[in-house]
C-alpha cells in the first residue's frame, strides 16, 4: 500500500516562490540523505525561516546567496532567542 504521506508532501500548494526550494530540499533531505524524520523538521524549519527571511515574496536565486546573508539571518535568530524570557532556577 502507498504511503499517503509522501503523496501528501507531493501535491503541496506553492504559494511563495521560497515553498517550491523549500520543498525540493526537503525531499533531498529525505531521498538522498535519508535523515531521520525529526532531524528533516529541524532543517526545513530552520530553512524556511531564513529562505522567507532572504526572497520574501520575491524570486528565489539561490546564486546571489552569500556568507552575509546567513550571518546576519543566524544574528538575528541570535538576537531574538536572547531576547526571550528566562527562567531562574535556584536552589533553595
């Protein structure tokens, strides 16, 4: 019997120009790297952000990436996760 989550991940919707990438490296991850499930959620997750992050609603040309773009996409989840509250914990 087919899996009818890989014929789910087939027929997704693109409806940002970063989904389609996002999808193609998604379906790397899994076919020809064989990750594990949660290590793949991990990645996409990540990616997602920094794709949406870098193209917006704009075309996507992975060619024009360079090294500044993932630093300052990785200071900036830097900064935000910094900025999160924290919990103290204290022995009593």
């Amino acid at each position: 019997m087919p899996d009818e989550r890989a014929h789910d991940r087939e027929v997704r919707i693109h409806r940002r120009p970063w989904e389609q990438a996002l999808h193609a490296f998604e379906r790397y991850l899994r076919d020809e790297r064989m990750l594990a499930e949660v290590t793949i959620i991990y990645y996409v997750s990540f990616v997602r952000g920094f794709l949406a992050h870098r193209f917006g609603d704009g075309p996507v040309r992975l060619s024009r990436l360079c090294a500044g773009d993932v630093v300052r996409f990785v200071q900036r989840q830097a900064a935000l996760t910094n900025s999160l509250p924290t919990c103290e914990i204290r022995a009593t």
